[in-house]
C-alpha cells in the first residue's frame, strides 16, 4: 500500500481490497498447485518452511483485508 488506509477514498478502498483479495488467491492457488497437482520433490524441512512462509503470507494479507474492510465500514463504503 502506498497511501494509509485511513487517507484512500472509498473509490481506492475498494480498489485495493480487490487487489488484496486477487493476490491472497495468486497465492492460495500457487501453493495448491504446488503441494496438489504437481509432483515436487523437496525435503521435509523445505516444505515445512514453505508451508511457514505459506501461512504467514496469507496471514498478512487476511490482515490487510480486515484494515481495509474496517476502514470502508467506518467511511459508509461497505
């Protein structure tokens, strides 16, 4: 995010849940793809931490997802 939340207007709210939303699912469906449909042959340790790394950038973006939803419910955007 390049602006504070609380300074975007609803109009750029909006747009940047939207492109939260897009890129938690970018990263949903490459990890699915990844550990689902695909053969990979990595070690224990490596998938642990990418699973690690996997959890924590969801967990950042479902964050930024619920500052950005509380900051349209207190403009009237949502």
């Amino acid at each position: 995010m390049a602006r504070k939340i609380e300074d975007m207007t609803i109009d750029e709210l909006k747009a940047e849940l939207k492109r939260l939303k897009d890129n938690l699912c970018d990263v949903e469906d490459m990890h699915a793809f990844t550990f689902g449909k695909t053969s990979v042959h990595i070690g224990a340790e490596k998938a642990q931490n990418m699973a690690a790394e996997y959890e924590e950038e969801c967990r950042l973006f479902n964050e930024q997802i619920a500052a950005v939803e509380k900051a349209l419910k207190a403009k009237g955007g949502l």
